[in-house]
C-alpha cells in the first residue's frame, strides 16, 4: 500500500501546493473493511476545514482520472495535527 501513497503524493504535490497549503503525507490503509487514503496538509498559519475542502475538490479529479486504486476507499483530507510523526 506504501506504493500506492507514494504514487499519490506524486501526483497530487503541485496541486496541494497551489492550494496554499504543504503536503505533509499521504497514506493508503485498511482498516477493517474499509480503504482510506489520507492526505495530510499543513501550513504556518495552521490548517482550516476549507483548506481541507479546497484541497479535496481540487485533488479528487487528479486521484479519478489516474485510477492508482483498483479497489473503493474513502479520501480524507486532514491536518497532521499536534502529536504528528515527522515523515519524508
């Protein structure tokens, strides 16, 4: 799964980035029945639930339109938060 996250960030970097916020990490898991990729993003300012909504909307179409996932999964967009693991 650690393919499929690093194909994401790939794809996605620029765009989050245009969106005036940092990628912080991406991650593609399973938790019970259930596949979730995460988009983790932060900024100095902090991040706000329209930066995750911005984000989403401008991501969704990038993650469709490549079809890296052969399987259903829920996208979330969130901030790292305080407890954070440093990553890349």
């Amino acid at each position: 799964m650690a393919k499929v996250a690093d194909k994401i960030y790939g794809l996605i970097k620029e765009t989050v980035e245009n969106c005036g916020v940092r990628l912080w990490n991406v991650v593609f898991v399973k938790e019970g029945s259930s596949h979730y990729l995460r988009v983790f993003i932060d900024s100095d300012e902090g991040v706000s639930i329209d930066d995750c909504t911005n984000v989403s909307h401008a991501i969704d179409p990038i993650i469709d339109d490549a079809d890296p996932i052969d399987c259903s999964y829920y996208l979330e967009v969130c901030s790292p938060g305080l407890s954070r693991e440093l990553t890349r």
